[in-house]
C-alpha cells in the first residue's frame, strides 16, 4: 500500500535555524527601539521635571494615550495610518516606530522619577559651585537619577522585548511569529511553542535578576 | 498627496456591538483578575512558607509568567494544550492566559505586601488563639490588600490592555470585534481609532473608580 501524501514535515535542523534567526529580528527589533525609546523619552522626563505649561497640557497626555491603549491597537493603527499621509513603511519600520514611542512614553515617567530623585538641595550646591545647568543635568543629576531608577528602566525594557512579539501582527517575522509558521507545518505545537518561550525566558530572566541584584545591593 | 476618504458612517452603525464587545473585555479582565488575585494569594504564601517542590512549582509559575510575552502564554494556553488533547475555546484561552500571567506578577507584588506587614502581627493573632487560616484570612490580607491596592489597579490596567490579544486567538472581544468589522468593511483605520478611543475611555473609567474606591475603602 502506497504511504499516503502527507501536508506536513517533520522539525528539523533547518527550523531551529528558521527559528533562532527570528530570534535575532526579536532582538535587532527591541535593541533599536529601546535605544532610541530611552533617549526620546529621557528628553519627554526632562521635559515633563521642567514642567513649562505646554509640556504639562500637551506632552503629558499625549504619552498617557501611549500607556492606556493597547499596544496592539497601536501597532494596527499606525500600520494603517502611515500611508494616508503617504508614508510607505514596511512591518518592521512601523513596528520600530510604535514600539519606539510606547517605549520612551514609559520611560519618559521613570526619567522624571529619576530627576525628582535628585534632592533639590544638592542641586543648589552644584549651582553654586559654579556648574551651570547643563553641568549640573551631566554629571550631577544624570549619575544620582539614573542610579535611582536603573531597576525600573530594567524593568520597561524588558516589558519592550517582550511586547515586541505583537509586531508579528503586522507580518513582521520575529520568533513567535516562526512559531506559529512552524507550528502550522509541522503540527507539533508544544515542541515549538517551549523552545520559543525558552528563549524569551532565556534572555528576560537572567537580566531581571542582575538588576533585583544591583537594587538590593544599591539599596543597603 | 492626502487622498484618503475617512468612512465614518459603518463605524457609528456598529458601535452598539462594539460596547456590547467592550464589556466583553471588562468581564474577562475581571474575571481574570479576580481570579489571579486568588491564585497569587496562594502562590505568595507557598513561597514565603514552604519549601520543596510545592515551592518550585510556584516560582517557575511566577518566573515564567513574568519573563515570557503575554501572546505566548496565550499561544500555550490555545496551541500548547493541543498535544494533551485539551482544546480550549478562545474565550478560555484568553481567561486562562490572562490569569496566568496576573497571577504571576500579582504573587510578586502580595509577596512585597506580606513583607511589609510587621511579624508580630502574626505573633500577636496567634497567641490570641487564632488559627493559621484565621491569621492569614483576618490579619494579614486584609492589610496586604491595602498595601498592594494601587499595583493591584494597575495590573486590572494591565489585563484590560492585554485582553486585546484575543484578537489573535479568535476571541470576539473588543478587539477582536473591531478586527472583525474591519475586515467586512475595510476601513481598518477608523475602526480602530475608535476602538483605541474606547480603550482610553475604558482605562480612565477605571482608574477613576479605583480612586473612589480607596477614598471610600481606606477610611479610617
């Protein structure tokens, strides 16, 4: 009797390539916009600390819509939005860009915690030291405030690598997303499905411990 | 170069069944959470009373959901499950995934919670005669509770915001409603502009009631 057809084939060596290159896009896609999401939204906690009116009526609630929308509304949202204004981007750029803003929206909090940090007092004796305001934010405010909010930002960072695995709703292939590719072809769900979570868990785990270490040892 | 049509009219004629999908959202949000609030209870006490493997299995729940992306927990709950022949309905995938994941984060917050309520309290109820489980119930999670309140919003916050992944699995919640009308119609933009709009409103609404709660709970 002829063996009948088969639609599917077996995980083999060739999907954990398959999968550990889309761990790499999981990864170059949450490097990026955790880069450039810390520096935008250091500038926003700046900004919010200084408290003009117009970053208080306008930045403040703009960045709270960032927080209180899902981010996979966000992502459908701009997806959608860019080629109105004639924008052509592909997944991964609109990915970039959204995953950018949410990021420096929950930074842009844990940058104003960190200035806030810095005791009034102390920046008065940098001033009067002779440190002009600049000076003062370089290496006065900026080694005290990052100190004291480094677990947080550890903390949002990581919540970045792991929200990243929503850009696969745009089409953009990173590692849950050649999960569920490998999932539909091989029909072996729970094989893939842990090899994926072992390296989310891999990557996240070890980084949120080092950072409860440096906390306690900060704290005492 | 702004060419776009914006359809609004298809977006106001579905809106009744895009409330009627967010409370949809609200119920598994809360169900999730009251159910997560339980099983972090049990986990936080597992893991500051006993040792052994009872203890284990409670830190890889707490460890794996906080260091794995909600959308493969859900994927576990919904692909994983699969091998062991339990095929849950998408509205079960998502409540299961969400308290999943609310469990995990709501044990490390109870476990700062009991930690911050002094040791004698213990002392004290138990040389009064109470039992452990009276201490625990009547004591301590009382003023865990209250301790925990504002993290325990935010985390409500949380799956509220993460009840949008039912859009990937097949769950007609407010996402996953929106996605659907979007497809019939293809004005995917507006629907969910107005599907962000109403998360917003959902958001604030609960932020809000919180706030009244605690003036009226925390009334001395």
């Amino acid at each position: 009797m002829e063996t009948p057809i088969s639609f599917f084939s077996s995980f083999g060596f060739q999907d954990v390539l398959f999968m550990a290159e889309a761990a790499w896009r999981t990864l170059i896609i949450s490097v990026i916009s955790i880069s450039l999401g810390t520096l935008l939204g250091a500038t926003f906690g700046w900004m919010l600390y200084e408290g003009r009116i117009w970053s208080t009526i306008v930045i403040a609630p703009v960045l709270d819509v960032f927080r209180s929308v899902p981010l996979i509304i966000q992502l459908v949202l701009f997806y959608n939005f860019a080629p109105i204004v004639g924008l052509n981007l592909d997944a991964f750029e609109s990915g970039l860009v959204v995953l950018t803003l949410y990021t420096a929206a929950l930074v842009a909090n844990v940058a104003r915690g960190g200035i806030e940090a810095v005791g009034v007092p102390m920046r008065r004796a940098a001033r009067s030291l002779g440190l002009s305001y600049w000076q003062d934010l370089r290496y006065v405010v900026f080694p005290i405030g990052a100190r004291a909010v480094f677990p947080s930002w550890v903390g949002v960072a990581l919540g970045v690598l792991k929200d990243s695995a929503l850009v696969s709703v745009l089409g953009y292939v990173e590692l849950l997303r050649a999960s569920q590719i490998l999932m539909t072809r091989t029909q072996e769900p729970l094989l893939i499905i842990s090899i994926a979570g072992a390296f989310y868990f891999a990557l996240s785990y070890p980084i949120s411990r080092y950072s409860a270490k440096l906390e306690k040892g900060w704290s005492q | 170069m702004f060419d776009y049509n914006f359809h609004w009219s298809p977006v106001f004629k579905s809106l009744p069944d895009l409330l009627a999908a967010s409370l949809m959202t609200l119920q598994v949000a809360a169900l999730s959470m009251v159910l997560g609030v339980l099983i972090g209870l049990a986990l936080s006490v597992i893991r500051l009373t006993v040792r052994g493997p009872l203890y284990w299995f409670a830190t890889a729940w707490i460890e794996t959901a906080r260091n794995t992306p909600a959308l493969f927990q859900l994927f576990f709950f919904g692909f994983g499950l699969g091998a062991f022949g339990w095929h849950l309905s998408p509205y079960m995938i998502v409540l299961a995934g969400l308290t999943f994941n609310n469990a995990g984060y709501l044990a490390e917050n109870f476990r700062g919670g009991f930690q911050a309520v002094p040791e004698t309290q213990m002392r004290a109820a138990r040389s009064l005669g109470m039992s452990l489980w009276q201490t625990y119930t009547r004591i301590l999670v009382p003023q865990v509770l209250r301790i925990v309140y504002y993290p325990m919003t935010n985390q409500l916050v949380w799956a509220v915001l993460m009840s949008s992944l039912g859009m990937l699995v097949g769950f007609r919640e407010l996402s996953g409603e929106t996605q659907f009308f979007a497809s019939r119609t293809y004005r995917v933009f507006e629907y969910f502009a107005i599907a962000a709009l109403i998360y917003y409103v959902l958001v604030k609404f609960i932020l809000m009631a919180s706030r009244l709660l605690a003036a009226k709970l925390f009334r001395y």
